[in-house]
C-alpha cells in the first residue's frame, strides 16, 4: 500500500496518532501542545508549533518527512528558513539530523504510532477503484452542517478565482465596472458554445457607441448585426434589408469593422438557442437597459432584480424566423426565465462578488451569496452524479459549489484537503 506525505500531514495536523509516553528518537520526554498552522507555501510544513522536551519548552516549525533522510534529499540543510524548525516529524527515522549550529534536530517517529484502521480507510478513499469520486460510498452519509460548511468555503474559492478574471478585465477596460460588466453579459449570451464570439463582438462595440443610439432600436439591433457579421450578403426580407442599410452607413461613421461570421456555432444546437435569435435577446436588453450595472448595485431584492431581465421581447420578425430569410412556424423568442437564471447566475452574483472584494465591502459578497440561494440548482452530468450519491441540491449555491468540489478537489483526489474527506476519515 501506499504512504504519502499528505497523509502524514494530515496525522500530525488533527494528532491522529498515539500520544501515550511521546518520546523523540533520542528518549526525550515530548508533548505536543499546538502542531502549529498548516503552511501551504514555501518553508517549514507547520508554522507556530509549542511542543516541550523535556524541561524545556518550545516554539517555533514543525517540518514533515516520510524518511528523516529527506531532510537532505529535499535541500534543507544549509537553507536558512529551516533554521527555526523546533521539531522533525518523520514516518521513518533512518538518519539523524544536525542543523548548521551542530544541534541534534529533535525528530518524532510516527511509524508504530498510527492505527492500521486510518491507514486503511486512507487507502480506500484515496486510491480505490471508485467511478465518480473518491469517497462515493460515504458522502451522502455526511452530516449536514459539514457539508454546507464545506460547500460554502469552496464556492467562495470558486467566486475568488472568477473575481481575479473579472479584475484583470476590468484593469483593460481602465476601471470602467459598466463596460466590463456589459462585455461578461454579452458572453454569457452565447451559453459555452458562443460565449467568444458573443464577447468579440462586445469589444468590437463599446457601450458608448450604443449609448448614441439608444432611442433607436433599429439602430442598435443593426450594430449588434452587423457588428456580429450578419448583414455582409443581401437580404431578402425586409427587416434585415433595414438592419443592413442602417448599418452601412453606421459602419462607415464609427469606422468599424464586424467579426468573423463563420465563429458563430449553429450546429447541434435548439433552434430556440440559435446565435441570431440570442442577439436578437440582447439587443432588446441593450434597448430597455442603461447604466445596468449601476442599477443591480442598487436593487436590493433578488425579485427586483429578476425583473430588470423579464420581459425582454424581441422584434417581431424573430417570431417566425429563426434565422435570416428562412421563414418558421410561430414561436416565442422572449427572454425566458430561465435564461434570466443563466444571467443572474454567471454574471450577476459574480459581479457583486467581483465588486465586493475589490471594494471590500461584504454587504455585496453577501448579496452574490443570497443571490445564488435563491436561484434554482443548475441540472448537468456533475449535479446528477451527487444526486445519485445522496447529496441534496436545491440551490445554484450548492450546484456551484459541488462542480468546483467535484473538479478541484474530487478530480485530483485531494481528500485530505477537503472538510468532507476529513470528516470521512477521522475517527468516530
């Protein structure tokens, strides 16, 4: 079986070992009074350990190793930020070690000290055939506080990682919340599939050239169009011979230039979700909406802020047309609720906690929070398999927070890094 050395930080971190008559391996009488914080960076392993040997008591780093020997192995006899190491934790002691002062390092064994139950149920968890995630047979199992405690520390990860993307955003865009804000809705239009097209024709089309035409709605559905390389040819139909006319002249005034048309992704997709008929949606939100980012910092129910998305209608060409020139049977084109979950969901809630953090105020932190407590889970491959084991989903707040668990945590096996693993492990 397999030893690692996680799992020896793991002992040490919750003292899972047996600390009757602790002993260094020169017969010191040693007790353990705090193992210290766990340091993910370089350096020591623990980090303002207290231990006594002897008489004397001590504080200072712990450092770990699966054989004493590593010591030299991994570089630090010589290296001054081991100098402060009070205490060596070793699975194995096979050679001692003399710090540059010639002080004998103190060193514990742990190798008789650990119960072969843990080690087992380590083992099973973390290198067991298992089809989904490592701790599959237990997770549903797992008390409620633990997992909603767990659940909420990693979608706080997963909404900090977002925020480092939306502040690198927002340093291009020289501050400009709005016009960031404006370019990550325009994204989330195109769902994954036309998210980067979707975004280039943002950039390509700055809010404030849409700001000029905001009183005119063929104006701006023309931009968006024609910005999306939709009007090149010559259409048949009236409406977008319309489009294309206002935005030839339009073109020529604000010298812009569409992107490339062929980026735009139909294939497999539900009619309902074609490109066209999704920048027909937003373009009907560009014409209801001005300052929107403005507003949903001010809106302070989630209803309210449902209804600054509702209620988008499109032009009534796209009724029966989900393409240009192709004429369909009757159908509805309007912004529907749950895409209006989609926006709230992967724009707004970030923004609020984009905004939270940069500005350190917590009330908008809470608010992307509450806001993905009161948005209905999302269903996909992830959701389902925690159903299947018993993990309870109501919320978009659980839903995200188990897709960052199951790809940053479940993919990598990282147990002994996870409130659910360790809850799992420790013993009863």
């Amino acid at each position: 079986m397999v030893f690692t050395e996680d799992f020896l930080h793991y002992v040490w971190k919750f003292r899972l070992f047996d600390r009757l008559d602790l002993r260094t391996t020169e017969g010191e009488e040693l007790e353990i009074f705090s193992a210290g914080q766990h340091n993910t960076h370089a350096g020591p392993d623990f980090q303002n350990a207290r231990i006594r040997i002897g008489d004397t008591t001590w504080a200072g780093n712990a450092e770990l190793h699966l054989s004493s020997s590593d010591w030299h192995r991994h570089g630090h006899t010589g290296d001054g930020a081991y100098d402060s190491v009070i205490l060596h934790v070793v699975y194995t002691d096979d050679q001692p070690v003399t710090l540059a002062n010639g002080r004998r390092l103190p060193t514990l064994e742990l190798k008789n000290r650990i119960s072969a139950d843990l080690y087992q149920r380590y083992h099973n968890l973390v290198f067991g055939n298992q089809s989904v995630i490592p701790c599959e047979a237990s997770i549903g199992r797992v008390d409620p506080l633990t997992m909603q405690n767990w659940l909420t520390r990693v979608l706080v990860e997963r909404l900090e990682k977002r925020a480092e993307a939306v502040d690198a955003a927002l340093t291009l865009n020289r501050g400009d919340w709005e016009e960031t804000f404006y370019q990550y809705l325009a994204a989330n239009f195109g769902f994954k599939t036309n998210a980067l097209p979707f975004e280039l024709l943002a950039k390509s089309l700055p809010q404030n050239f849409l700001a000029k035409h905001k009183n005119n709605p063929l104006q701006i559905e023309a931009l968006i169009f024609g910005q999306a390389g939709f009007l090149d040819g010559e259409p048949v139909d009236e409406y977008p011979r319309s489009l294309k006319k206002e935005y030839d002249y339009l073109r020529k005034k604000l010298k812009i230039n569409p992107i490339e048309n062929h980026l735009w992704k139909f294939l497999r997709m539900r009619p309902q979700n074609f490109p066209t008929v999704r920048l027909a949606q937003f373009a009907a939100l560009v014409v209801q909406s001005s300052h929107l980012f403005s507003k949903i910092l001010e809106v302070k129910e989630v209803k309210d802020l449902r209804k600054l998305f509702s209620g988008i209608e499109v032009h009534p060409y796209w009724e029966t047309h989900y393409r240009f020139d192709k004429e369909s049977l009757p159908a509805a084109k309007h912004f529907g609720q749950a895409s209006v979950d989609t926006v709230l969901l992967n724009t707004v809630a970030l923004f609020l906690f984009s905004y939270g953090k940069h500005m350190q105020q917590q009330y908008y932190i809470s608010r992307a929070l509450k806001l993905l407590e009161n948005i209905p889970a999302e269903n996909n491959h992830v959701t389902q398999e925690f159903t299947t084991l018993g993990v309870n989903i109501f919320t978009a707040f659980e839903s995200q927070a188990l897709l960052e668990l199951k790809n940053n945590y479940c993919a990598y096996k990282k147990c002994l890094h996870c409130g659910v693993g360790i809850k799992i492990l420790k013993p009863v």
